[in-house]
C-alpha cells in the first residue's frame, strides 16, 4: 500500500511540473491535482504513522 501511493504520489509530482512548464496552473485540472498530491500525501503520512514505519515513509 506505501510502495503504491508513493508511486502515485511521484505520478502526480511529475504531471504538475509538466502543467506548470505547459503554463497551465491555472486551470481545474492543476487545482486538481495538488488537492489529489495534498489527500495522497497525508494518507501516506497517517499510514506510516499506524504502521510505526519511519525510513520507509520519508520523502
């Protein structure tokens, strides 16, 4: 479940930086994006919190 949304969550890094050298940050798309990276990246912490994992979790 970590390795995933670690991988979803460097899909989505890579895809705001294209819409961003695209100047498309102003759009829904980009807004939507950072509110998928913002939910993806908190799960990843609580997870990482219940589990006790600390080295896998760091970003």
């Amino acid at each position: 479940m970590i390795e995933l949304l670690k991988r979803e969550l460097d899909s989505l890094d890579e895809a705001i930086l294209h819409m961003e050298a695209n100047d498309h940050a102003d759009s829904k798309e980009f807004s939507k994006l950072i509110k998928k990276k913002k939910i993806i990246k908190t799960a990843l912490r609580r997870i990482c919190k219940l589990e006790g994992i600390r080295n896998e979790c760091n970003n």
